[in-house]
C-alpha cells in the first residue's frame, strides 16, 4: 500500500508543530514562509526542486 502526502503538508506541519512547541516564534514563521515563497521565483527554484525529488526518491528507494 502507497501513502502519498504533499511535501509543502509535511512541511506545514511540521511548522506548525515548531510553532506550538515554542521553538520557533511566529515572526521567524513568517519569515520562513515567505522566504520560500520568494525562493520560488529565483533561478535557484528548479535546483532545490531537483534536489528534494533526488531525496525523496533515495529514501523511497530506501524502503523497497
């Protein structure tokens, strides 16, 4: 059986777990998130996407 779940829910989650824990304040929050929202505009965009679907391939490859 497949799970299949969005990389941008884990990483809300796991903002969202970071915020509530008290680890992160809600203005460092916002700067993350935007942050990636603004990363997505740059040149730099298809080199992080390559590089986070050559992990999540490896640790797919990991469990088969």
């Amino acid at each position: 059986m497949t799970v299949t779940v969005s990389l941008v829910l884990l990483l809300a989650l796991g903002l969202g777990v970071l915020l509530k824990g008290g680890h992160l304040r809600t203005g460092a929050a916002v700067v993350a998130v935007l942050f990636g929202f603004y990363l997505a505009n740059t040149d730099a965009a298809p080199t992080v996407t390559k590089t986070v679907t050559s992990i999540t391939d490896a640790l797919t490859d990991i469990g088969n």
